[in-house]
C-alpha cells in the first residue's frame, strides 16, 4: 500500500488535514461561515480565486457524510481545486441526522441554492451561470431539490436556476435498509420521497453522474436507476464509470492527492462549460 494510501485510510482528522494542506497557500479569498438561515450549520464558505475576470461562473457543491456526517471545512480541498478551474465555489453545510430527517436536508440545500441565486453576485459570481455539485448524500440532497420542484419554490425559483449538476457516487434512487437509514427516511410510505426518479420528468438541468465500479457504499444501480429515468423522459444525462475506483475515489479525484488518478475535475469542467450562458 502507498504511503498515499496510507494517509487516506487513517483517521478522518488526519486524511482531511493532507488533502487540505494547500489551503495554506491558496492566492484567492476564502469567506467562511455565511449565514444562509438562522439555525445551527446553515452556514457555507466561499472561494473566489485571484482573476482579472470581473465576475465567474458558480458551484455550490455539497459534501458527503451519509447525511449523519460532515463538515464543509473538511473540505476545502474541493473548494481550492474548483476555484482553480475559473468558478466562485460555495461549500454549505446542511443539518445532519438525528438532529433532523428527510426531507430537512433537502430543505437546508435549497434554502441554501436560493441564498447564493439572490447574494452571489456580490462575490463576483454570475447568478446566470450557477451549477450544482455533491458527492454520495450530498449528490442525493443537491439532485433532490432540483428535482422536486417544490423545494425551490418555497423561495419563488425554480430548477431552471441551475445550469447543470455534476454528481459523484450519489445513492439517488435506493430503499434504506439500515436502522439508522430508516430512521432517516422513513416510514416505507415516504421512501420515493427520496428518490429522485420519483420527480424525474426531463425538464431538470443537464446532469453528469459518475461512479466508481468497485463502490461498495454506493452500488451502481443508483446511477442505473438515475440515468434510466432521465433518458426515459427525455432529459439530458451523461454518465461515466471509473473501472478502479471506490466510494471515496470520486471526491478524492478533486485532492492534490487523487489516488486513483481519475479526470473527475476535468470532466466535470467540461460538462459545465457547455452550459455556461
């Protein structure tokens, strides 16, 4: 095993002060600890790299955790790499189980998404370009709310506010089976509340899913499920399975560290350019 590898199966604390080393000497500005609401964790950081543009396209990106879990300063690595790429990137936190369940989450992301379409302009973002990103739960949460159309609404907007989303290793359409998960999402009456498929219809931003073959987390049936949907009704889906990568692999891509050298950085930018306005 590397040493890379080594660093990364070692304690949470450890693994995030590696991968976000680089913080220490990034040129841009980072704001930390936005309100966006009024209650715990409704917070989010933003990253503005050092340009001569006067404004940059946006990505509100939503870590992981298993809804359970998570900081948005654990990843900050996520925030430098992308804003590297040419974007102001906004990382929130949202509440986290069992503090709260299904469907808070999803409201803590919209009421965070529409926080950043009525403020971000004030960063040097472009409110005409904002796209949306997550890893594992944070690819389910960030799908979710622009995929019932009523998240949003809440705040007088719609979907159509984003431009594309880019999902990595995200369970988007699965039935929980764990005690916890079921704590989170249930009872069964409520479970295609969660699943994205459930609200596909075509008219959603473009999306880009990517997985690992050997996610174990996550199993590929949710891409399947997500993809299958989407090109039923017509939608615009791209998809891409790394043959060699697991769970953390796909998040890990966006590190200095990307042990399994996967493109995920690039392919995401790619797929976003073709949405910039």
């Amino acid at each position: 095993m590397s040493i890379i590898s080594i660093i990364l199966a070692a304690c949470t604390q450890a693994k995030f002060a590696v991968v976000n080393a680089p913080s220490i000497t990034y040129d841009g500005t980072i704001t930390s600890n936005i309100t966006y609401g009024d209650l715990p964790r409704q917070n989010l950081d933003i990253y503005q790299p050092e340009t001569t543009n006067p404004t940059l396209p946006v990505i509100i990106f939503f870590h992981g955790g298993r809804w359970t879990d998570g900081n948005k300063d654990q990843y900050k690595f996520v925030g430098l790499t992308l804003s590297k790429l040419g974007y102001v990137v906004v990382v929130p936190n949202t509440r986290l189980y069992p503090e709260i369940k299904h469907p808070v989450f999803v409201e803590d992301a919209a009421q965070a998404i529409a926080w950043v379409h009525n403020n971000i302009d004030i960063y040097n973002g472009q409110v005409d370009n904002v796209f949306l990103m997550g890893h594992s739960s944070g690819a389910h949460i960030a799908s979710l709310a622009i995929s019932d159309k009523s998240y949003l609404a809440k705040y007088n907007l719609k979907p159509s506010i984003v431009s594309a989303f880019a999902g990595l290793s995200g369970p988007y359409d699965f039935i929980p089976e764990a005690a916890d998960l079921r704590g989170m999402f249930g009872p069964p009456a409520n479970y295609p509340t969660m699943q994205i498929s459930s609200y596909i219809d075509g008219n959603e931003p473009p999306m880009l899913l990517l997985h690992g073959q050997k996610d174990k987390a996550v199993i590929l049936r949710n891409l399947k499920m997500a993809e299958n949907a989407i090109k039923n009704h017509n939608g615009i889906v791209e998809t891409h399975i790394y043959a060699d990568a697991d769970h953390v692999d796909t998040v890990a891509a966006l590190s200095w560290v990307n042990p399994a050298n996967l493109d995920v950085a690039t392919r995401v930018n790619d797929f976003f350019r073709k949405y910039i306005k």
